[in-house]
C-alpha cells in the first residue's frame, strides 16, 4: 500500500479507561464524540479516537512480548500508513463516510500505565496518534484509510 493509503486491521473498545481494548466486529464513530460505547469517548478534547499501526505491535512481538490488536488500548489498528509521520491537522476518509483529523502524535506518559504493566512495554507514546471525529459513521476491519491533506 501507498504511504496515503492504508487499512484497518481492527476496531477495538473498552467499558473502562486503562484496560486493553477488545476486538469488535464495527464501530459506530459519533462526530465531535468518538467512539460509541468506548471508554475513552468524551466529547470536546482532541483525543477523542486512537490509531495504532499493525506494523508497531509486530515490533513488540518480534520483541518477545505476547501482544495483539487492542492490547495498546488503541481504538483502531491501521495497517499500510507511518501514523506519527503525519502532520497534525492531516484528516483521513474511513470506509464509507468517516472523516477524522489529527490532533496529536504520541503521548507523554507521566507514570507506567496499567497497559505497560500488562503488555510489557508500550509503543503508544511513540507511535501511536490521537484523531477527533469530523463526520461520523461506522467502521470495520478491512475498511480503506486515505490520508489527505499531508
């Protein structure tokens, strides 16, 4: 796949906050929300979804640790796009009709959180991105990404 062009691999929830997430079959992304059902879906702040590429749980478990989709707590695995080379601001197309908009690349992790206690290590404050939802509406594995804007 094109640097613009990735997929999902995984759409992933949670009921509470610092627990990884489960896998699910779709998601319904609500504008301005995040993710319907989702524990970290709040409303007005910038992270209101999370990506993480396929590609930087595979470095874990080439690493020797015992992780899968979800267990970063991210809401959605991508597979085929660099996330934290992306521009802030960038907006993507998911699926049918979500558009999302980057609002931040990484995150500083002021104490090891219960994910890293779980997993082993996390890529998350590295790797992983934090997306608002500008136009909503559902998501599933093998759902095409487009990157615009970058």
């Amino acid at each position: 796949m094109s640097e613009g062009i990735g997929k999902i691999i995984s759409v992933n929830t949670s009921k509470k906050k610092g627990e990884r997430k489960s896998p699910v079959k779709s998601a319904m992304l609500i504008k301005d929300f995040g993710i319907d059902g989702d524990a970290h879906a709040s409303g007005q702040w910038h992270r209101q979804v999370s990506l993480l590429a396929v590609e930087s749980i595979k470095k874990m478990q080439d690493a020797g640790l015992d992780v899968n989709c979800g267990d970063f707590a991210e809401n959605i695995t991508t597979e085929g796009i660099t996330l934290p080379t992306l521009p802030i601001g960038a907006r993507m197309s998911v699926g049918a009709s979500v558009e999302i908009e980057v609002t931040q690349i990484g995150k500083e992790c002021h104490n090891r959180c219960a994910i890293y206690y779980q997993a082993g290590d996390c890529v998350m404050p590295s790797e992983g991105i934090f997306v608002r939802v500008i136009e909503g509406g559902e998501v599933k594995p093998g759902d095409k990404i487009i990157v615009h804007d970058q």
